[in-house]
C-alpha cells in the first residue's frame, strides 16, 4: 500500500521542481523583455551619446554628468567628483548584504577608422603630451556605463525582487589605471561604507555577442610599470676601452630578463617580461654615459610577482658588477605607482553567479575560456585591501558570423585598443544588463 504513495511523492517532487524551472524562466524572459524594450526606448540612444562623445581617462567630466543624470533619474542617490571624476550611487532597499557593480568610463586617444556611422570625431588635449589628440571608445567602456544606467532602471523597477544595498560606481581612469586607486584614496568606503561584494564585468570582442564568459582564477593579469637606470662612463666610440658602454650593459641586461620566465618560473606559471623601450646615446661615435630601458612585466600570482620583480632588480644590478661598474654607478631599478595586482575572482561566489546566470538564462549563454594575454585591470585596487569577495566577467561583443567569417580565414576580428575596434551594441548592452541583475538578485535575495 506505500508503493502508490511512493509514487505520488516523487511525482509531487519532480512536478514541484518542473514548475519552479518553469516559473524561474518565466520570470526571467520577462526581464529579458523588459530590457529590450528600455534599450529600443533609452539604451539605444544612451549608446550612441557615450560613443560619439568619448573622454580621455581624467578628463571625462561631461559623461560623468550625464551619467550622474541617468542614475539620478533612475532614483539612486548621486555623490559626483569621488576620486575625481568618480561618480557614486546609492540605494537602500531594506535589510541585506551591500553589493557594488563598477562600471569604467574612459577612452583613448586612438582615431577610429571602424567605418561606423556614429563613429567618434573627438578630440581632447591629452594631459600627458600635451597635444591634441583624437579620442575613441577603442575598449567598449561605452558598453559598461550604458549598461551601468540600463541596470539601475531594472533595479529600481523591480525592488520587490531583492533586499539589500545596492553601490552603483562609476569608474575614471582605468586605462591609465589610476581611476580605482584615486577613488580609493578619497575614503570611499568611509564615506559610502564596504561593500560585502564587489562585480564588474568587460565587453569583449573575441567571444561571440552576449555569450558570458566567467573563469573561476584570474580573468586579468597583475601588471607593473618598471624602468632600469643604467649608467655608464662616456668616451670616444673610437676608443671603446677608455669608457663603460651602457648600450651594450642596457642589451646584455634585455637578453638576461628573458631567462626569468623561460628558466625561474614553472612551466605552468605564466608571467611576461617585455621591455618596450630602450633610449640610449646621440651621435655614432659617442659612446653614453646612459641608457633607459621600460618594462611591463606581468603575473597572475603575488608569488610570481614577487619573482619577477627581484629577478630583474638582481639581474640589472650584477649584470653592472659583470661590466666593471663601480658600485656608486649600478643601474636602478625603479617600479612606478602605476602597478596593479591581478584580477582573481573568489572561486565560491564565482560558482554561485555561474549557477545563477545557467539557471536564468540557461547554459547555452554561459562559457569559461580562459584568456590568451596578459592585459591588466585596476578594479582589483577595490578588492584587495581590504579583501572583498568579487566577480569578473566577460560579455562577448562580436557577432557569431563576424568570428565565424575570421576562422574560415576571412579578416581578423579587431583587438581592443585598435582604431578598428567595434562590438554590436543591442546585444552587448543587453546581456551586460541581464547578466548584472541576475547576479545582484542572487546576492540580494530577498528573506
């Protein structure tokens, strides 16, 4: 007699599961409704303004005022001119966690040549040259605070959904990556308080449009910024004996910093050492007295970090003594301010926002590929100290036959940074907002 009952129960369980499948995909095909209807209405044009009107890293004072606007209407409280021109907003909506979503806003002094209708016509006095320069959002941050805006308005329309307080931030100067570091540094956890968790997420052309891509390690390289003083003792190139020659110490040190990543680091562990400039000497015949090499050196672990960085301090400064340097003459290595750690995202709440984002939108929008470069980010200036759980994805940007075309041997598809760089807008945006509420309403549960 309890075989029936058996039966039944299980059937109860397996249609309760069903229906609760059903219901979860309902209510997310209306969110997806939802934020294609607000890109047609606003998005859409937002888009558009952003890309047009692009603004050096530092200098993006009119798009942080629009988007001080945006979020303003949408009904957060706005704090402009955090870390310069950072912009901060806020909305409580009862008890829970505080999460914060980061959204970059800066581009760069590159012409764009993608052939687009709205392509930008820009132009800025770049704050470090000096001159006037064309501007160009080349790295899709008109994406992420388009995106940014689109969230808040489905945020706020559906504040029965979650529970908590939600920190919209909008980021400077990431390009430069001094953005995250200056908005740090005007107390902004004093001022606005810590978030429990901390998102962000990049637009990315090599993965098809609106795929998301989320690995649970370092979706971002650590970076440094690091140049090598080398002097030397000048003479007649005639009379190479009668000096020390920093041309050739400044090539034996470039050959030697190879040998840190082919020989000091595992086989497993990647790492780059690149010297991107060497200036050295004025005439044929003049044999310097100096010589300037600058580096990017770049890991995916404090530990490897650490590696690379000794070795080359260890390796510029014997390779002197090599040359016969008097100990007052070594060369210096010097590594700039403008270092970031990597980018690694907390493996727990990764696989929680990946189960979120399959159940939600199902596994067919949902991918884990690991980058092939070493590119930096400074959003971990906001996760490391003090430590905050975070996330960092990718939304693909490039439509599926654009990547096709480029495998079958059809153009490449453009890089960040190149003139040439363009995404598809409408599903970009879109699935940067879907992907953004799914993933605060799953930090933000409502009791």
């Amino acid at each position: 007699m309890q075989k029936p009952r058996f039966i039944l129960g299980k059937l109860s369980t397996l249609l309760l599961v069903a229906l609760t499948s059903l219901a979860s995909v309902h209510a997310n095909n209306e969110l997806a409704q939802a934020i294609e209807n607000d890109y047609a209405e606003h998005l859409e044009q937002l888009f558009d303004h952003f890309h047009r009107n692009p603004e050096l890293s530092l200098l993006e004072t009119k798009t942080a005022a629009r988007m001080a606007e945006e979020l303003r209407a949408a009904g957060f409280d706005v704090t402009e001119d955090v870390g310069g021109t950072g912009v901060i907003a806020m909305l409580e909506n009862g008890p829970g966690p505080m999460v914060m979503m980061r959204a970059d806003m800066d581009g760069l002094p590159v012409e764009e040549k993608s052939g687009l209708e709205n392509a930008s016509k820009a132009t800025q006095t770049d704050p470090i040259t000096g001159n006037l320069v064309p501007v160009m959002h080349a790295c899709g941050h008109d994406v992420h605070i388009t995106s940014l805006v689109g969230t808040a308005r489905q945020m706020v329309a559906r504040k029965h959904a979650w529970s908590g307080k939600l920190m919209l931030l909008v980021q400077p100067a990431e390009e430069r990556v001094l953005g995250a570091r200056a908005m740090k540094e005007d107390r902004l956890w004093e001022r606005f308080g810590q978030p429990d968790y901390a998102l962000a997420f990049h637009v990315s052309s090599e993965f098809e449009a609106g795929k998301i891509n989320v690995i649970d390690g370092s979706p971002y390289a650590g970076a440094d910024t690091v140049d090598i003083r080398i002097y030397g003792i000048g003479a007649h190139g005639a009379s190479p004996h009668a000096g020390k020659d920093p041309v050739l110490l400044g090539s034996q040190i470039v050959v030697a910093l190879q040998t840190l990543v082919a020989r000091e680091l595992s086989p497993r562990d990647p790492g780059v050492v690149t010297v991107g400039s060497f200036h050295a000497g004025s005439k044929h015949n003049i044999i310097s007295d100096y010589a300037h090499l600058q580096l990017t050196v770049r890991n995916t672990s404090p530990a490897t970090r650490a590696t690379l960085l000794e070795g080359i301090e260890r390796i510029a400064v014997n390779m002197g003594r090599v040359a016969g340097l008097p100990e007052d003459l070594l060369p210096e290595v010097v590594i700039s301010e403008e270092s970031v750690p990597p980018t690694t995202n907390n493996s727990k709440l990764t696989q929680r926002l990946q189960g979120a984002w399959i159940e939600k939108m199902g596994e067919n929008a949902v991918m884990s590929v690991g980058t092939k470069g070493m590119g930096a980010e400074d959003f971990p200036f906001f996760t490391t100290e003090p430590y905050i759980p975070s996330v960092y994805w990718a939304i693909g940007g490039t439509p599926k036959e654009v990547i096709e075309y480029a495998a079958a041997g059809g153009p490449p598809v453009p890089s960040h940074h190149s003139p040439l760089f363009k995404i598809s807008p409408s599903p970009s945006v879109q699935r940067g907002v879907e992907s953004t509420v799914v993933a605060l309403e799953e930090l933000l549960q409502t009791k």
